[in-house]
C-alpha cells in the first residue's frame, strides 16, 4: 500500500529563503529515500528574487531547464536601439547545480544559449532603467519607464528566462527601498512576494515598485487594482467613475465578469497610449487628467479595460482576427461609454466619424491594398485597417442585426453568445481562440443574418466597404470628403431606423 509523503525542500538564494512542497512516494510506514540534490533541485518550483532601486535591479533566479537555451520574449528594436530590451540586460551569470559557471553563447536575437540543456541552473543578472529615453514601436507604456515615484516595468523587460518550456506555479518576491511597495497582478502569498502561475502570466503582465497612489476597486467577484502616479493622484475620482461604468456596463454586456478575478492597471505622465497585457494593462497620458481632456484618456482607458473580456478572456485564433479583437473594442468602447452616461450623443458620432476617417486614410492616403485580416499580419503600420476596418465592420453588423430582428439584436448580443463559448474556460487553461467562420456563426445564431458573402468581400477581401448605407438604417446620415467626416441624425430617418438606433445606443 502506497501512501503521497509530502517533501519540503529550502535553498537560500541571496537574502530570499525559499521552501517548496513536493510530491514523493513512500511506502507506509518506511520513509521516504533520500534524493540526490540533482533530483530534489529538479523538482523545485522555479523562484525569482528581485533586488529593487531606483537605478537599476538585480535578479537572482532558480530554473529547471528544459532545453539549452534562456531568453527575454518579446523582444522589440526601438529606434537606435536594435537590441531592443536585452540592451539594458548586464553582467549575466549562469550557474549550475554546483555553483559552477556555465558558458553560454548569444544570438542575434538575445538568446542565451548553453553548451547543454536540461539541468537545473541559476541564473544572476542586472537590469538598467534607461528604457524611457527611446522610442518603442508599441509605446515605452508596453516596455519599462522610471518615474519620481518608482519603476514601471512589463515581465517582458526584466525576466530572462528558459526558453523551450518552464515549470508553472513561479515565486517571485521583491526586496524594496523603504517605504515602496510592489504591484503585480499575480496572487500575494507575503509581503512583496507572489506567485505567477505560468510563464505567460510571469511575462505578460505589467508591474510598478513604488510609492505610487494605490486603490482598489471591487465588481462583484472581480477585483481591479488602480495605481496613479503624482500628477493623477488627486483626480482619481475621475479615473474610478469611469471604471466603474465600464466595468457595469461590460459585465452586463458579455454575461460575466472577466475570467480573471485580479487584475491591475498603472497610470502615468507621458505620451498618450495604453497597453493591454494577461492580466493588466498600463497607460500613460499627457498632462493633467481633466474633463476636457477626458475624451482621449478616459475612451483609451476603457478601451483596455475592454479587452479583459475580448482580447484576453475570449481571444482570436490568430492575427486574422485583429480587426475584430480591435475594431469591435474600439466600437463598443463608445457604446459603452456613452450608454453608462459618462459621454454624450454627440461625442459618440464624433467617434463613429474617426473610425470612418481611420479607415479611409488606410485606403486612400495609405494606398493599402490588405484585407481587415491580412491588416492584422502587420497590424501598427496598418494600424487604420485594424481598428478603423474593424469598427466600420462592426457597424455594418449592428445595422444587418437590427433590420433582421426589429430592432432586438445587434452586436451586444454577438458578443454575448460569442463569449459564452470562447470566453468561459476551466482554471489553467488557454482560452479557445476564435476564427471568423465562428464570427459568421455566431450572428447567424443570434439574428438569423447570413454574413458569408460579406466577410469575403469585406474582410477576407479587400473591397472598398462604404459605410453611408449601413447608417442610413440606424437613422444617422455620412457626408464626407476623402478623410473628413461628418455624421449626425437623420432628419429624414425611418421609423425602423430610429428604433434601431434607439435599441442599439440608448441608455442601458
């Protein structure tokens, strides 16, 4: 008869005493065998001890590799910066089960490559904070910055890590200046200690080590950690009214809460941008968050707060379903917002007018000749196509729902049921990604529309989608020249087109 003894192993690693419970076989009631120290290593969950200041970081990491090879992800070259992240990556040292160094080779791309794989190794590096004197493809917001009040950083900046596969359930514990704190989004488990579930979750994610303004915001099971840097501390009722619309108004949209349950967002002075990551998402505005302004920070904000439900609980199957994780965010955002009342009538037809206006300068000034998902392979260039394309698709939807349905269903409802089935996924496990034959299925489901035909000429084709006649049927008019737009109610709309509208853009 066999019995599962529990075994605890503890290494020191620098100032962080770290213990972990294995699993072993013992046949009762003889204990357990000894374990080599090769063997007990290897079944240590990894661990990450980071060294914080001000003017740089020190990481000290214990690995089990599978493979031969250690890697930052998601590596991206900024403008006189080619090496992207890794530049900032300094004196690495790698050892191994015996505190031997181990010599590595490094490719073009930044990988650390060992001359032998599949061993337990410690990995002690140095990371420098220079990150916000460049210009990065998707923005500083999705890298690293330094603040007065601390360190912003993404997983994608500071963890070197196996490349090929890394063990799950990551430790990592923070030791701070004093008086800062550190904001993950991962579970607490001490003090400036937490753990990442996976690599994914360690990597894609954002973090602030700091004095920064902290709050909590608590929607039903669902909890969202805000942190305000200086210049928007004051104003944080501006930033919580909007949340908390939002996250109302989506979570009665989809059904649900986001299958996350903690999530974390970091607010700072810089250009305007936003970032959306596993399970937070970071942005910077420039200067002071006023109402006035509130029209450009605020729609962004929710926009990534958006994309906890399409984008990260339900995501696309691959990059030909861009247009439709960004487009249609970027269409429900001003429905939302302007449904909870937080911008008027005449805010949410300017937004409509932008989107027409991005997808026009896509196909007139940039000549694109791309489809909506082709758009997606290249999506910052074709940034136009991706979220202007994708919005204008959206409208399109909501006009051919309405008509179909007397006004009941539009593209609400098509989320709705889309996230019924893409959403919704057991603890641990990778959503299933979406295509656009599931789109197609989905309102045909809802509204009893058939949109094959469409999609091929629209978004698998690269026909040029005129707009005017899909708004005519939600009772709203389109004059425009090339880029310039402007739409507003149709004084001449039909019953059924006012009551489409109404249904699709009234108060909720």
């Amino acid at each position: 008869m066999f019995k599962l003894t529990k075994i605890t192993f503890c290494y020191t690693a620098s100032l962080l005493l770290s213990c972990y419970t294995g699993a072993a076989l013992a046949s009762a009631p003889v204990q357990a065998a000894p374990v080599s120290q090769a063997a007990a290593q290897a079944q240590l969950a990894p661990a990450i001890y980071v060294k914080v200041q001000p003017d740089g970081l020190e990481v000290d990491a214990r690995y089990q590799l599978h493979g031969n090879t250690l890697a930052l992800f998601n590596v991206m070259g900024a403008v006189g910066l080619p090496a992207g992240q890794t530049a900032f990556i300094k004196d690495l040292q790698v050892e191994d089960s015996q505190g031997k160094n181990i010599s590595f080779s490094t490719t073009p791309d930044g990988d650390w490559v060992l001359p032998v794989g599949d061993q337990p190794v410690r990995v002690r590096y140095k990371v420098e904070t220079g990150h916000g004197a460049y210009q990065w493809p998707a923005g500083v917001e999705e890298v690293a910055y330094k603040t007065d009040e601390g360190l912003f950083f993404t997983g994608y900046a500071l963890f070197v890590v196996p490349a090929d596969k890394m063990d799950p359930n990551i430790k990592v514990q923070f030791e701070l200046p004093k008086g800062w704190q550190a904001y993950t989004p991962w579970p607490k488990t001490a003090d400036n200690s937490f753990n990442a579930s996976s690599r994914r979750e360690l990597l894609s994610n954002v973090m602030f080590f700091g004095t920064a303004q902290h709050q909590q915001i608590q929607h039903q099971d669902y909890s969202l950690d805000l942190v305000l840097g200086a210049p928007y501390a004051k104003d944080s009722q501006r930033f919580t009214s909007l949340l908390q619309s939002m996250l109302q108004q989506s979570s009665t949209m989809f059904g649900s809460t986001p299958n996350r349950k903690q999530y974390l967002i970091v607010v700072n002075e810089g250009f305007a941008d936003g970032g959306a990551f596993e399970g937070s998402f970071s942005q910077l505005i420039k200067g002071p968050a006023t109402e006035a302004n509130r029209v450009v920070w605020g729609n962004v904000m929710a926009h990534e707060l958006l994309h906890f439900w399409n984008g990260l609980s339900m995501v696309p199957a691959s990059v030909d379903e861009e247009w439709f994780k960004e487009g249609f965010t970027d269409y429900l955002t001003a429905v939302l917002l302007h449904r909870g009342g937080q911008f008027d009538q005449a805010w949410l037809l300017k937004r409509f007018e932008t989107m027409y206006s991005r997808h026009a300068i896509g196909r007139y000034y940039q000549r694109s000749q791309a489809s909506f998902q082709q758009a997606g392979h290249d999506k910052q260039p074709l940034r136009t196509l991706v979220y202007g394309g994708g919005a204008l698709v959206a409208m399109a939807m909501e006009a051919e729902m309405r008509d179909a349905t007397d006004g009941e269903k539009g593209v609400a409802d098509l989320m709705r049921s889309m996230f019924s089935e893409f959403g919704t996924t057991e603890k641990g496990q990778q959503p299933k990604g979406y295509s656009s034959a599931d789109i197609i299925r989905h309102v045909k489901l809802v509204s009893g529309v058939d949109m094959t035909e469409f999609f091929r000429r629209y978004v698998s084709g690269n026909e040029y989608l005129d707009i005017t006649p899909y708004l005519t049927r939600m009772g709203l008019t389109l004059s425009h020249f090339v880029e310039e737009a402007d739409i507003r109610p149709d004084q001449q709309a039909t019953a059924a087109a006012k009551r489409n509208f109404l249904q699709a853009y009234g108060p909720r």
